[in-house]
C-alpha cells in the first residue's frame, strides 16, 4: 500500500488482485520525485529500484491497478509505465504471471563492489587476546532468556530508554557483582554502558586533570582517555602489577588498573600494592579506575575480590560481558561512587543511545536464572584445561621459554629472547598462526624497559582447533640453546600459580 508521499508496497510474492486485499509484501519506497510527466517520475522510480538492486529479477510488481490506487494516480499512466519499461527490457510481462522485473540483462550495471582484489585470507589459527572462545556462546540458554525476559517485559521498555540502563539489570547486576566479585554497590549506584570502552570515553570527559595508567596496556583504552582531554602518565608494572609506589609523583588525579590480572603482562595486583593504592586515593583525593575484565577467570584459587570493595567511594569498578560471553554484545556496566553517579550519567546524555532494552533485560534474566553462573562455572574448566594444555606444551617444547600470567583470564605472556618478537611474529604469520608480540601494548613513554614476547590468547579457538594453535605456535618459536653436556633448564614456568 503506498501513502499520499509515494512509499509503496509491492507485492513481492506475486499475489494481489486488483481491487482485492493485497498480501503483505516487500515494502518499496517509489519517489515520484523531480520532474516531468508522473508517468516518467514512475519510470524513474521504478528504474532505480531495480537499477539499486531493491527489486531483485524476478519480484512481481503490484497490478497496475492497485499501485495505481495506491500512488493516487489514473491506472492509464501506471499501465503506460509498465508498457515502456517491457519495452526497454526492465520489465517483463507475461499473461497469467503479471508484470515482473527482467530476469536476465538488468539494463544497468549493478553497483561493482569497492573491492576487486580477493578478500585477505584469514589466519588458520588465532591465539589473539580479543575474545573467549565465540562457538561457546551459550546460545540456547540466551534465547531462553530471552523469550522469558520478551514475556515479562513492561510496556515501557519498548520506549525511550533510561541512560543509566534497565532497572531489572542494575538490580541483578548489583547482587551479582557483591556476590561473585565482592564489588560494593547498589542498583542506584550502576550505570549500565556499551562495555568497558563506553565506560572509559564517559570517564575520560568527566574526570579532571592527568590520568596514571598501566605502562603495558590496551592503545585505544589509553586513546579513549585522551579523547575526553585526559593527558596519560605511564605507570611501570612488573610481576605484582603496577608501581604503586611510583603514583603520587606522577601528580594523577585518576588511575586506570587492571588489579586482578594485569593486561597484558598476567600478575595480580600484590595485596600491599592494593592497599597502598586506596590510601593514595583517601589521602589525595584521587579515584581508582578498575577494570576487572576478566575477574571471574582464576583458576588455582579463589578470585581475588575486587579492589573496589575496599573503598567505593574511592573506586570506579568497570566490568563487561566482553570475556565471559562475547564481546559482540556491547554490554557493560560500570559501579559508581554517589559523588560521580549524576555527572557520568548526564556524560551518558538524555537517553539510551547504546545498549539496548532486550539486551538488558535477556542478561538481567540470564543472571536471575543462574544461567550465567553456570556458563562460567563451564568455561573456567575449559579455559583451565586448555592453560594447562598450553602450559604443558610449552614446557615440552621450549623449555628455553617463560610462560608467565597464567593464574587468571584468557591470555598468558610468553617472554621471547631480546630482539626476537618480530621474527617470531613472521613465522607465525607464515604459519598462518594469528597472535600479537607485547611490544604494541606498551606505552610509548613506559618507565620500564621494554620486553620481548608473545601475547597468546588461549580462549580465543574454537575447541577444534586449539591443538593445532599450539602446534603452529611452537613450530614458530626461536629455537632454544644447542644442548649441552650440562642438564638444561626445567620448564620455564613463572612461579605463579599461588600468586
Ligand atoms: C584490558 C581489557 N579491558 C576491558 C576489556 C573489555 O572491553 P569491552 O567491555 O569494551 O569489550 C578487554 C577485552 O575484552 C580488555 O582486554
């Protein structure tokens, strides 16, 4: 059916008598636009839709008479139209089938894609740190989540959203988050966000004054700062996290951490260093900025409770979806101090803009179900398995190596010798192995000297493919000293594992 402007229905599955009730089809939009007769705009317009590709060949086209109707002009003229594009091969029109687009010979070329050069092949083996494993994603329970979450939805969550997210989700959140991650909080006190990089754009715009961050890092957390206007002090990290002892001198407002597994380098933030952060932040007045992305992957112990329960009030705790489901959700959230609740929800703007209300409520009802406790209750066993798979080949097969961060998350670091990261990163690639050296997480401006490694993601495989990972990754390692009379070293595993 089409309005007085020209939007049109077509009737793409051929049904539709004139004068009858037409069956839903394809919505056309004909834009009897610009000049001429209103045959020609027609033809125009039904030449472009078939030019662009909205008509495909084939797509039966309404009985004159009702697109006539329906454009509120004489079928004559509709008739005519049809008459002249049959005419020049963009229509077709038999007795008992109507009037359909060409099949064969569209008259114009079709838009030639940008790209002739073959598409870049895509590695046979991926060991990035960027994602859990996306073949786990716990498809059936999510959709269960959300048919149950579509039923019990209020009216109100089809409308405009609330920047500070769903009440459902910031409540379920807020137990959550004290149960499993030992966070301090609320539901007022949650911002629901599009992960942790929305979290840390609104941070970077709200907060004052210079930003001390992890002198090994993700580049574009660090660019997302800048962005707000925050210049970057980097902060040395070593085998216990990042040099606390080094942040007042740096003359920071803020501090970005990684305090459960630093990103990428692997250690814990020590429990003196945790504390000596919050007393700089009471006695200064600063605020500590966690990001615990992977917090509820620790495998030879209990987590280690978020830093933020020591002192919400001096602690912006960041966590998202992005590691233990997927990082395609774009779901996040973000447990406040009151003091900074209203200024990062205003950043947020008016409305929700990002994350949408289905999203929020399936999680919402995913958590309420247990479901997501037991999607990482599995995925930690897998992900253990496969640490161990890893750690185990390493040692076997370059003993010479030190596979350290091993006690948490989805990554391990594996030091190169001096100098070898990029050939390493060659024959990986020739191997067709995707994997990144350390060297692009480090902070140009680092304190602490740079080190050659290899950042391995080990959740990232599908299961399937995870041996052959590690075979690729260590056929493309620097081969280990010429052996000697002497007993070589054991296996090089950073004693970490009680850390
Ligand atoms: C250090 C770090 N922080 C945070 C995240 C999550 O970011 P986001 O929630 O924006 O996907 C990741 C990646 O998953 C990460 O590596």
């Amino acid at each position: 059916m089409a309005d007085r402007w020209g939007n049109s229905r077509v009737d793409s599955r051929g049904s539709g008598a004139d004068g009858g009730e037409q069956a839903p089809g394809a919505d056309l939009h004909l834009e009897l636009a610009g000049p001429g007769s209103k045959r020609d705009r027609l033809m125009r317009a039904l030449r472009e839709a078939i030019s662009s590709g909205r008509l495909a060949p084939g797509t039966r086209l309404p009985p004159y008479r009702s697109l006539a109707r329906d454009l509120g002009i004489a079928p004559n003229t509709v008739g005519a139209a049809y008459g002249e594009l049959v005419a020049e091969g963009w229509l077709t029109a038999r007795q008992g089938s109507g009037t359909r687009v060409a099949r064969r010979g569209t008259p114009l070329p079709r838009q030639r894609p940008h790209h002739t050069a073959a598409p870049p092949r895509r590695p046979a083996y991926d060991l990035l740190p960027t994602s859990p494993d996306a073949a786990a994603f716990p498809r059936a329970d999510w959709l269960a989540a959300t048919r149950r979450a579509l039923a019990a939805a209020p009216h109100d969550a089809f409308g405009v959203g609330d920047p500070r997210g769903r009440p459902e989700l910031r409540a379920q959140l807020a137990e959550y988050l004290a149960r499993a991650r030992g966070v301090r909080t609320a539901p007022h006190r949650i911002i629901v966000v599009a992960g942790v990089a929305q979290a840390l754009s609104l941070l970077g715009t709200v907060l004052r004054g210079p930003v001390a961050v992890e002198s090994y890092g993700l580049e574009f957390h660090r660019s997302l700062l800048a962005a707000g206007g925050r210049d970057l002090v980097p902060l040395g990290v070593d085998a216990h996290g990042a040099d606390i002892a080094a942040l007042p001198a740096t003359g920071a407002g803020a501090v970005l951490l990684t305090p459960a597994h630093q990103f990428p380098t692997g250690g814990p933030l020590h429990a003196e260093r945790r504390a000596a952060v919050i007393d700089w932040a009471r006695t200064t007045g600063g605020l500590v900025l966690e990001d615990d992305y992977d917090g509820e992957f620790r495998y030879d112990r209990e987590p280690i409770g978020a830093l933020q329960g020591l002192d919400p009030d001096r602690v912006v705790y960041l966590g998202s979806v992005s590691k233990s489901l997927s990082p395609a959700l774009r779901l996040g959230w973000m447990a406040v101090p009151d003091h900074l609740a209203d200024a990062l929800t205003a950043a947020k703007g008016t409305r929700e803009l990002w994350v949408g209300s289905v999203s929020q409520l399936t999680f919402a009802e995913f958590l309420a179900a247990g479901a997501y406790d037991r999607h990482l209750r599995r995925t930690r066993r897998v992900y253990r398995r496969r640490r161990d798979q890893l750690v185990a080949t390493l040692a076997a097969h370059a003993p010479h190596l030190t596979v350290s961060g091993i006690a948490a998350g989805l990554h391990a670091v594996l030091d190169l010798p001096p100098g070898t990261e990029p050939q390493t990163l060659r024959a990986a690639a020739r191997l067709g192995l995707a994997v990144n050296g350390l060297s692009p997480y480090r902070h140009p401006g680092s304190p602490v000297p740079a080190r050659d490694g290899l950042v391995l993601g080990y959740g990232t495989p599908p299961e399937h493919a995870f041996a052959g990972a590690l075979e690729a990754l260590c056929l493309a390692l620097p081969p280990g000293p010429a052996p000697g009379p002497a007993p070589g070293p054991g296996p090089g595993v950073a004693g970490e594992r009680g850390a």
